[in-house]
C-alpha cells in the first residue's frame, strides 16, 4: 500500500538514502537488540531514521507543497550542499598546507 502513494521522484530519493547507507537493496530500517537494550536500540534506530531523513521527509509532507515553493526549496537545499562541499575542500586543502 505504501509503495502505491510514493511518486517516481521519491522512489529516487529513497534509493539515494539507501545508497547512502550502502545498502543495494530497498527495505525497512532494521536494528538488532543486543543483551536485551530496548534502549540502546531504540536510540540507533533514531539515528538511523535522523541520518535517512525519515523524520524531515514526514514534517515536509504533512502539508501540501506547491511546485513553486518545492522548487525554491530544492535549490536553496541545492546551494547548501555546494557550499557545504566547498567549505571540506577549503579544509582539506589547508591540512595538505601544514604538512
């Protein structure tokens, strides 16, 4: 039933997750209890789902998005990560620098 309501873009994204997580195939988050620690389980799996971007896919879904918006939305995303990449090379280059 859930695989009906996800659209083509995200099919995509939710492979890209999964790539991410060097995972080939598509399938639930699973996390082993270890010793009996619900606990220690539990706050894996909150990892896991933070680091899917489970939980921001939810709060951007509960409400309609108009395309205009959407857009907007992905290319300030888009602007993000750019700049974010830049900032690690800028970084990586001052490290060969000091040696």
């Amino acid at each position: 039933m859930v695989a009906q309501t996800l659209s083509a873009n995200t099919w995509k994204e939710v492979r890209a997750n999964m790539a991410r997580r060097g995972s080939k195939q598509l399938g639930p988050i699973e996390v082993e209890v270890r010793d009996n620690n619900v606990n220690r389980a539990i706050n894996r799996l909150k990892r896991e789902i933070g680091r899917e971007g489970i939980s921001r896919e939810l709060k951007r879904r509960r409400f309609y998005e108009k395309p205009s918006v959407a857009k907007r939305r992905k290319q300030r995303e888009a602007e993000r990560r750019r700049r974010k990449e830049e900032r690690r090379r800028q970084k990586r280059k001052r490290r060969r620098r000091r040696r």
